[in-house]
C-alpha cells in the first residue's frame, strides 16, 4: 500500500463532471489555476520554461471502479487502462496544460479538465511528444473513423 | 492522504539505478515488461490497439524528497516540479513506453527507465502528442544549448 499526500489543488471552471467538455473531437482550453501548497513553493523553481506540464491528480469524487466501460467518445466498451475513465483501480487522472504564467506558489494553466478543488500529486515538465506519424489511437481512431462515416452519410441523406 | 495499491510490476534489464542511462540527449530504447495482476488483465482489453503507453509507477526505492536538486542532465539546479527527479514529495514516476505485444496479461514494451520489480499504479493510452513547435523546453533546452557550444569549442581546439 503506497499511501500520498496532495501537494496542492486545482481551481477549474467545472464544479460538476456534466459541466467537463467529453466525447470524440473534444477540445480542452479551459483556464485554471494549480495552487500549490506554499511548503511546497521552491519546488516550482524554474517551471516557468516550460511550456506545457504533466499534472498528476485524484478523481477525488469517482469511487470503485470497472475493468471494462464504455467512453464517452464511443459506443463499444474497452478496458479502463485503454480509457481515461475515472472509475480506475488507482483513481489516478493525468492532464496535460499549457503554463500560462507562475505568480508564487500558483500556476495559470490552459487546458484543465479537472473538477475544481481536484487533489494535485505531482507536477512534471514535458519534456518530448512522440511524432504523430508514429502514433496508433486504437478504437479511438476507430469511433472517429465510424462517427466521420455516419457524418457523411447524414449529409448525403 | 490518498492510498494506493500496485495492479503490477515491471520487468527490466535494469536491477541498479546506476545501470539506468541518464543525462543530455539519453534515449530509452530498452526493452521490458509490464506484468499486470491477473485480477486486472480484462482491464487491458482492446490496449493493443495502441502504440504508446503512459505508465504511472512507485520510485519504491527512493526515500524523501528535495524541492531543489541538480538533475543528470544539468549542472545547475532546478525546482523538483520542473524535473524527472526520483526524489518526489509523490514519488510516482512517468514513462511513455512503446507497445510491442500483449500475452494475457504481459505488456512487452520498450523504452522502459525503471528499475526491475518497479510496482505500476496506472497504464493510460497516449492519445496525442504536443507539436514539438509548440514546445519550450526551459532549463533543459538551455543546457543542451550550452553543452553543444562547449563541445563545439572542444572540437576547435
């Protein structure tokens, strides 16, 4: 048993899960704030070079979890370690923002997709991306591929 | 406090931290394995599909924490939020392996920098990746930039 104390806390638009932006093609440009505890501050030492950042946080108000659901971008159900459902065995989410600015021990950020007053674990800087040609999505590009498919039908009809 | 279990453990080549390659310009190429409970295996159903991997793992042997270290790749030092630093107020590590097979409920992959027996808290798909114009790269961006004048310097004499 591996036992964490949040670091600080995200301040976030969304108060309510029905209020996050969902399902396939979502964008997530949403501002907020990560709060760090100040205990924590010289922790943040030179972050400001970094464009974009690793969060790591709690879905503090999923509970249990399913080994197999379906997503909010398709009909069919895959296993939640192919998902970034919040019902996981480790109710661990992972975000990637865009650092706006630091002031002290507080960080504005674009692209949060948190519930406000989420649990922060641990902040990380993203340091590389794997080049898109190199990437498979898996059934994520299968459901875009069927929803772009039924799309154009729609239009023909 | 938030408490967690393992839902597996790594495999890799690598029993010694020294043994892990660290440092300015370190590709991770080497291969292992991320051996999953059996209690989780449908919980990987339909990952296959996908080329790239976040793993979210313990440092279990790391103990305590420095807000300020100077990393393997520089020479000066930097707040621990804005490096890869084992020494975590959260000691959870972050790697973007490579899916090469899956075997029940075994994920052979590469690109693995963790230590053989490292316990895995989570596995999420890599959806997509930050366009690497987009990216600024701070202390480390800086640090290569300087090692790269030192060694060109090194070279004309």
């Amino acid at each position: 048993m591996i036992c964490m104390e949040p670091i600080g806390t995200i301040r976030s638009p969304y108060t309510e899960t029905s209020q996050i932006p969902k399902g396939l093609g979502t964008v997530h440009e949403a501002l907020g704030t990560i709060e760090v505890a100040p205990i924590f501050e010289a922790g943040l030492t030179d972050i400001e070079g970094f464009s974009h950042l690793f969060v790591l946080w709690v879905f503090d108000r999923a509970t249990g979890f399913d080994l197999v659901g379906t997503p909010p971008a398709d009909t069919r159900a895959h296993g939640v370690f192919a998902t970034r459902s919040p019902r996981r065995p480790n109710p661990i989410g992972l975000t990637i923002v865009k650092l706006i600015s630091r002031e002290g021990c507080c960080l504005r950020v674009s692209g949060v997709d948190m519930l406000d007053g989420t649990p922060v674990l641990d902040i990380k800087p993203y340091l590389s991306s794997i080049p898109s040609n190199e990437l498979r999505r898996g059934w994520l590009a299968e459901a875009e591929e069927r929803n772009q498919v039924a799309r154009e039908r729609d239009e023909r009809c």
